[in-house]
C-alpha cells in the first residue's frame, strides 16, 4: 500500500472551507515568517483566511477550481486554480498548501495534477502559472522538479489587513508552464 492509497481527491464544497482556510492559515504562519507580520500571521490570518475561503467556495460565477486531498475524512491539502486569469500567462495556481504530516508523500504533485486534468476536461487550457514568495525555496524545488520555468520577479502585495509596507515588502517569482497538460506525467491513475 502506497502513501497515497488513503487519500481521496475530490472538488471543494462549500462545507469545506473551515478546515480549507484552517491548513491555509497554519500553512502561511509556518512559510510566511518574515514575509508577513507576526501579528498578522498569530492573529487576523485564521479570520482572514475563513473569510476568503468561505466567499470564494461560494461564488460559482466566478471561474475557478478547487481540487482537496482527504485522508480519514480529513482536509490534508488543496489546490485552488483561477480559469485564464492573465492573457499572457493563462490559468492562476493561486494555492497549493499540503499539510506538514502529508508533505514529500505525492500530495502536492497529485493536487496539481488532478485540478489540471479537472481543467482540461473542463475547457481548453492555455498555460499555468503561480507566484511562490521568494524565501519559499522548498516550494520553489517543487515547482521546478515538475517542469516550472521562474520567469519573473516582483514585490508580493499584502494578504488580508496586512498594511501595505515598501521597504522589506516580500519579492516573489512567477513560475510558468506553457503546456499544462504536461503536468499530467506527474499525475498517479
């Protein structure tokens, strides 16, 4: 039996985004340090995430896709895509968080991989990018092991009531696949 085996991939309701912004709150308060305030991040990210989570589970006008790993009835990562969000670069990666127990066991890659083959059976496709801040190097290895291409730095802007701040503002990088569908060599049937 595979570490995979318990683990069920399946689109976000939205009943699920208590736990959703749950692991997205601990998941920034263990990356973000430095990037985010401390205040922010041991205090207003929970809120502020549940708020978002919650606003966006339920917007089905808007075109987006959120892919959830569950192990035991229990929310281990999430994958939220945003359909042709940039001319140039095509469909956002806009989150892929994967809770510490689950990481380095195929959870990120089948996430990524999933709400990909979700896409393109949905519609056509035309490129995936995200942005991953730059101390994030773990993240950036992912990336770049599944074919990601870095093609741009810039300041990431505030999250939540995150007071915009220019000097020490965290930079980020855009990573790039022109081709999505060759994320689905990742994919595990």
């Amino acid at each position: 039996m595979s570490d995979l085996d318990p683990v069920r991939y399946r689109r976000a309701q939205s009943s699920d985004a208590p736990a959703i912004a749950a692991l997205h709150a601990d998941s920034w308060r263990h990356h973000y340090r430095g990037a985010y305030s401390d205040t922010f991040l041991d205090g207003d990210v929970a809120a502020d995430r549940l708020e978002v989570w919650t606003r966006r589970l339920e917007e089905l006008a808007t075109p987006t896709n959120t892919i959830v790993a569950e192990a035991d009835s229990v929310i281990v990562g999430f994958a939220h895509t945003i359909l042709d969000e940039d001319p140039k670069w095509g469909t956002l990666l806009e989150n892929l968080h994967v809770a510490h127990d689950w990481k380095c066991r195929g959870v990120g890659t089948q996430l990524v991989a999933t709400g990909v083959q979700d896409l393109l059976e949905r519609r056509a496709v035309a490129g995936l990018y995200l942005w991953v801040l730059e101390q994030n190097t773990a993240a950036q290895a992912f990336y770049e092991a599944r074919g990601g291409t870095c093609v741009e730095r810039s300041f990431a802007p505030p999250p939540g009531g995150e007071p915009r701040r220019l000097v020490g503002a965290p930079r980020r990088l855009r990573y790039v696949w022109p081709d999505p569908s060759e994320l689905l060599l990742w994919l595990r049937l």
